[in-house]
C-alpha cells in the first residue's frame, strides 16, 4: 500500500537553501510547495488546505517573520505540523507550544526528520529540538 501523499511548504528566502531542503524533501516523498516570503507562504496555505506541515526560517523579508507565520498557522489550525529554522537563537516562550525549532545550520537528515514528525502529527502537541544537527559538508 502507497503511503499518502504529504504536502509540505517550505518557506525560506535564502533560494540556494530553499531549493536544498526541497530537493531532500522531494527525495524523501514530500510534496513541496516553496515560499520566499511569509505573505507567499500565506497565499499558498490559502490555495491549499491539505499542507500537512510548515518549515520556515525565522528572518524573512517584508516585515512579517516565520515566527509570525508559526503563530498564524497554530492559531488557525491544530492540523498543520510547524518546524522552525534559525542561525540564531529562539527563544522556546517565541514558539506555539506543538512547534519544533530546529537550530541552523542544520543537517538535512534532521531537518527531515523532524518534518515527518510535524506532519505525522495530527494536530498532536509536539514540543521537541533538534540539537543534535550540524551542517552539510
């Protein structure tokens, strides 16, 4: 039996990252939808509504962090696992309760890792770190 399909945005501004973890996510049998901006991310969670997880960078640009997208998306729904992804420290009180945060830079094993966990989720409160990643060679 095929294991459904999971959707997951990726919402990171930097495109040599951006097209990194999508290419491992679609590697690993993710759907990827990509967003360089938190109000993309937005549009595109608005144009679907079977993204099982969210994976975002926490500085991005036009005024809106991936922070306040964690913060939109755990308000509006419970369904939609959040990892969050950042070079600089953030603060555990900074994420909704069911996010992960996932420290940069970060390996892509862990960050898939920790994203099937997201979207296994099913709106499960999930509080977890990632500590043990290190970067790509």
């Amino acid at each position: 039996m095929d294991r459904p399909t999971r959707i997951v945005l990726v919402v990171e501004d930097e495109p040599l990252i951006r097209i990194n973890i999508a290419d491992a996510l679609e590697d690993a049998g993710f759907v990827v939808l990509e967003a360089a901006s938190v109000l993309e991310a937005v549009g595109l969670l608005g144009q679907n509504d079977e993204v099982a997880a969210v994976f975002t960078d926490v500085d991005m640009p036009g005024g809106l962090t991936g922070l306040d997208l964690a913060g939109m998306v755990s308000r509006c729904t419970r369904r939609i696992g959040i990892v969050v992804t950042s070079g600089r420290d953030v603060s555990p009180s900074a994420l909704p309760d069911e996010a992960q945060f996932l420290p940069k830079p970060y390996r892509l094993d862990t960050a898939i890792r920790a994203i099937e966990q997201a979207a296994c989720s099913d709106g499960d409160a999930i509080s977890a770190t990632a500590r043990d990643s290190r970067a790509m060679p």
